[in-house]
C-alpha cells in the first residue's frame, strides 16, 4: 500500500511513502515518517493499493487508528485551501499533541449524512451567557457539545460552569493543560465518555459526535485568528462545521464583529433577543483643547472624588499613545484621502503613511482643518497618569496594571478587601475586578484607538467601550474624555444601541469596499539578504495585477529601509479571493525557491503591522 502524507511544515503538496506489512495505516491516521535526514510526525492523507520499493517506508504509527475522520479530513483541506496554507499545519494545529509511544486510539464519531444546517444564533446582551447557558441544559441529553473560547482561563472557567450547571462530564482540550491529559480528553470525547469538551482554537475539530451543539464564546475576540495556522478565523471554521455536520452553532457576544452583525441583517445569523441589561451612567466629555498637560478633566477629577468618598472603586484606563497625528484644538486626524483611515505618523521621518494604500507625505506643521498648532501623537502612558493621580488623590491607594508593572500587583491590590482604590491600567486591568466591578470607570482617552491607522479602528474603539460599561459596579458611572464625542462608537455605548454603532460603520465599509463586503490578503516576503525581499516583492506585484479582479495595492517594507528584509502588499478581491490567487501562488513558490525568498499569505488579516 501507498499512503500521502502532509507534515506540520510550510509545503504545498503530500509525501508519498510505501507502507510496511507490519503496519496497519488508513487515512486521517497520524504516523512517523522519513523526511529529509529527520523522522517526523505526519498525517495520512490519502491511500491506494499499489508497491514502489524505491519509497521510503513509513516508520511507524502514532495511534493504533485514525483520530480524524474522513469528513474532519475534508473539513482541514477546505481550511487550508480558504487560508491559503500548508494541508499539513493546518491540520497538525487542529489535533492534540501526539503521544511519545503509539497508542490505542478510539475511532472518531462515524461521518454522518448529517441533516440540513439550522441558522447559527447569535447571543448577545448582558445576560446572553444565562440565556446561552438555558439553551444548553435543553439539549445536553440529546447532543455532545463542544466550547471554543478564546482564552486558556475562559476555557478553564466554563468547564467548571457547564459541569456544575449541566451535571455531566466536560473535559478541557485547551493548550493549558499537559499534553497527554490532552490528549486523553480528546479521546475521552471520541470514546463518549465525556459528553462536552471546552478548549481554545486547537480543540476546533475536537470529535464531538455529530450533529453536536458547537458554540463561539465571544466570536469578536481577535484572539480567535492570532498569528499562525490555522490561519483563518475561529468563527469562519465553526461555521463551515456546522454547515457540513448539520450541527448547531450557538455565538455569544457583546460586541459582535461587524462581519458576524452583517450577516444577521442577511438573514445568514439568528440573532436571540437580549434580555434587560442594566447599564451605567455614560458621561461624555468633550476633550478639544484639553488634556495635553493634564489627563483628568473637571469632570473626571470629580466624578473620582465623589466615587471615592462614597467607598467605591475606580478603574482608569489608558489607551497605548496612538501613531496617528491628531489635533489637540479641533480634533481634526489627518486620514488617507483614498482609504479613509488615519496615516500613520513616524516621528524618525516627519512622515505619515497609509498602511493600505501605502500613500506617503510630509506631516503637516499646522492642522490642515483649524490651522492650529496642537498636531500630534495624541496619548497618555500609564506611568504618566499612575504619577498625576497620586499627587492629586494622596489619600487613596493607588496601583498600576499593565504590562510592565510588576505581574500579578495590580490584579492584588485591586480585587482584594482593602486593596488600592484607584487602579489605573489597560484593558487588561478589567479582569482585576472580580467579582464586583468598579463603581467609576474613566477613560483617560480611547482616542488612539479610535484614530488607528486601521479599518477596523472605529470596532475596536466600539469593543473596548462597552467591555468597560458592562463591567461597571450596579448603579456606577463610566466618563468617556474623548475630542471626538460625536463619534458614533461613543454615542452607541452612551446609549446603550448597538445598532447605532453597526449602521454607520457597515455603510462606511460598503463605501469603500472593506470586509465584509470584499476580502482581503495580506502577503508578507520575506528574506534573508538586504534588499532581496524588496526586489521579490515588487514582481509578486506584477504577477498579482496580471490575474485581473484583483487590487493590488502598492508593496512597502516593514519598518524603515526599502532594503527591509521583510516587504508587505495588500490585496483586496471578492469572495472567491482564495481561489483566484491560489493558481498564481503555486508556481511563484516554486520559481522563487533558490531565490532566498519566502512568502507569506494571511487571508482575511485582522490587523496590518
């Protein structure tokens, strides 16, 4: 017998390898295999009768069996071929870490004709998680479940959960856990002896009996697409499982992606009704001409006095100092005329950059709007504002939560009975109150999110705030300081109306065809020798632009030099984007392999470096 073979590296086709009498291999099973001087761990593919002694033979067997089935199989070249990448990482991303020494494994779930796919749901509302939680004590009889969630202690902290509120057995499949109880829960759910299993991107083909009841906790989260295989989305799997399984997918959010939000309007989602969800008091403070030498405003100095006479807690939280050039007069953010989103500023040159387009100009000395002299970087650093807040609030305990204060101090001194009063921090810093939330919540500026040189700078923005306001303390406040209070991300959470926040920003993205009316891809060149990538970059181009319905924008370096050793270009296509590049792909790989070059493609890019 002949059996293909892909391997967890960057190539684009199988290896074949004859398979030795003493061996019993079928495909979806995992083996050992020769590759070059190495022996490494692969995945069968494929198989068919036939002898080639001049193949080099198979080494072992990882399980006794299969741990994919024929449709999981199917399911990793569908991701590969939407992704653009390698059949063998992408399907070693999806399973459990192999064990040292070949193991008994259980057989996956049969493939299933599987009935017609419902509608996925999607859950949103502060009480989307109860209302979610219902749902699911409705079918545990009668379905396995499956939960991805976006974190190792989210998936940890909702295994305990649907234990208890479900009473049957959950196993995790998150990363977090060592690799052999891993990979024993992974079989324990093949075997059926554990009706739901919670776990991280890895668990995404976890063999949940089908058709299962497959939820997405917090779909937005970009977590669920970080760097490296598989490189496609959490959510665009889950839905392509379900779809083919005839399995229900449940979505929670509180801020859905606006690719999930359009699709509701579509009538591809079903969005639950939400349930009532108190919500603060949202003030908003006009910043225009405040806050270049002083973070607190009147009425967040305030609003924080009469917090803490009261005994209650406040959280400050502070966006990174943003790249994008603002004024401090008007608010006026110098933008792309073509893209729309706000150049990036490079204080090294006096220059600002469009990071799709790649347009390029000097930064102006005065704003182009109001002509006044306050254009820059707009931003505070925690430091900055932890030394303000401590001379002006000398009797309240103060800590710090970011990324560079000590780990673990801030989450201390916050949550503990007696703890600091004032915590001024990240995003991050929201985890530190637990259980209860802040009384006060100020947002020294979300500005900086708000002017990223991103399309998707207006959604972040959006998260971010109203992550803050459900997070808040019964009966809190949350003060926005912000030169843009008529931006319709700040009047949404104000109001507490999603949709206020999704129309404007689905019609700017039609305007100009962003996701998810077009797609995008984002490939990255890279090399080993100065100025080679450059050079590789510019004729990927030229080959780009000759497939036709492709835009091409032009390619820059990563960072300063045009002798970079890493180059980007952005392409922006239709649905069918994938397939279209795919042909031109294969043979430039091939063409360029002795050229010290190697390329890169993210499909569907949530954010450009």
């Amino acid at each position: 017998m002949i059996v293909d073979v892909v391997f967890d590296l960057p190539l684009p086709h199988p290896f074949s390898y004859r398979v030795p009498p003493n061996l019993a291999v079928s495909p979806g099973q995992r083996v050992r295999a020769p590759l070059g001087s190495q022996t490494r761990v692969g995945l069968v593919v494929a198989a068919r009768e036939g002898e080639e002694r001049a193949l080099k033979a198979i080494a072992d067997v990882i399980e006794s069996g299969p741990i994919f089935s024929g449709a999981q199989l199917e399911l990793t070249r569908w991701i590969a071929a939407e992704s653009l990448s390698s059949w063998g990482s992408t399907a070693s991303a999806l399973l459990p870490p192999a064990p040292r020494a070949p193991a008994e494994v259980a057989a996956p779930p049969p493939d299933q004709a599987g009935r017609a796919a419902e509608q996925p749901e999607l859950f949103t509302g502060g009480d989307r998680e109860l209302r979610l939680l219902r749902r699911l004590q409705e079918e545990v009889e009668a379905r396995h479940l499956l939960v991805v969630a976006p974190e190792i202690d989210q998936a940890r902290a909702w295994a305990d959960r649907l234990r208890a509120a479900l009473r049957v057995s959950v196993v995790r499949l998150d990363s977090g856990m060592p690799d052999l109880d891993r990979w024993k829960a992974w079989m324990a759910l093949a075997r059926g002896t554990a009706q739901g299993g919670v776990g991280t991107r890895g668990a995404l083909l976890a063999p949940a009996a089908a058709p299962a009841t497959l939820v997405l906790l917090d779909e937005h989260d970009p977590a669920h697409k970080p760097p490296g295989p598989p490189r496609i989305h959490s959510r665009e799997i889950m839905r392509e499982r379900a779809r083919r399984e005839g399995s229900t997918l449940y979505l929670t959010s509180a801020t859905p992606s606006v690719e999930s939000w359009w699709r509701a309007e579509e009538g591809e989602i079903r969005r639950a009704a939400d349930g009532p969800s108190p919500w603060p008091s949202v003030s908003v403070v006009d910043a225009r001409g405040m806050l270049r030498g002083e973070p607190l405003s009147p009425v967040l100095r305030d609003a924080m006095r009469e917090t803490l006479a009261a005994g209650g807690r406040v959280l400050l939280l502070v966006t990174r100092v943003g790249s994008a050039m603002a004024c401090g007069e008007c608010g006026f953010v110098v933008r792309c005329p073509d893209c729309a989103i706000a150049m990036a500023f490079s204080r090294a040159r006096q220059e600002l950059a469009c990071r799709l387009c790649r347009r390029r100009h000097a930064a102006p000395d005065a704003c182009p709007n109001c002509r006044g002299r306050q254009l820059t970087p707009l931003g505070w650093g925690t430091e900055r504002v932890e030394q303000v807040v401590r001379a002006q609030f000398r009797r309240w305990s103060v800590a710090r939560h970011d990324a560079d204060s000590r780990r673990g101090r801030g989450v201390a001194s916050a949550s503990g009975e007696g703890g600091a009063r004032v915590v001024i921090g990240t995003r991050g810093a929201l985890k530190a109150f637990v259980p209860r939330g802040p009384s006060l919540v100020g947002f020294i500026t979300p500005d900086p999110l708000l002017n990223l040189p991103d399309l998707r700078a207006g959604e972040r923005a959006f998260s971010f705030l109203w992550a803050a306001a459900e997070r808040v303390a019964e009966g809190g406040r949350v003060v926005i300081q912000t030169q843009h209070p008529g931006h319709y991300a700040v009047r949404a959470v104000a109001d507490q109306d999603l949709a206020a926040f999704y129309k404007p920003e689905l019609r700017f993205r039609a305007e100009l065809g962003y996701p998810p009316f077009r797609r995008l891809a984002l490939v990255t060149v890279k090399s080993r020798t100065e100025g080679t990538a450059g050079g590789l970059a510019e004729s990927l181009c030229r080959d780009f632009r000759a497939l036709g319905g492709v835009t091409v924008y032009p390619p820059a370096p990563v960072g300063r030099s045009p002798r970079a050793l890493r180059w980007q270009i952005v392409l922006k296509g239709g649905k069918d984007l994938p397939a279209r590049l795919a042909p031109a792909l294969a043979p430039l790989a091939e063409r360029r392999r002795g050229r010290r070059g190697m390329i890169e493609i993210e499909m569907d890019p949530i954010e450009f470096i």
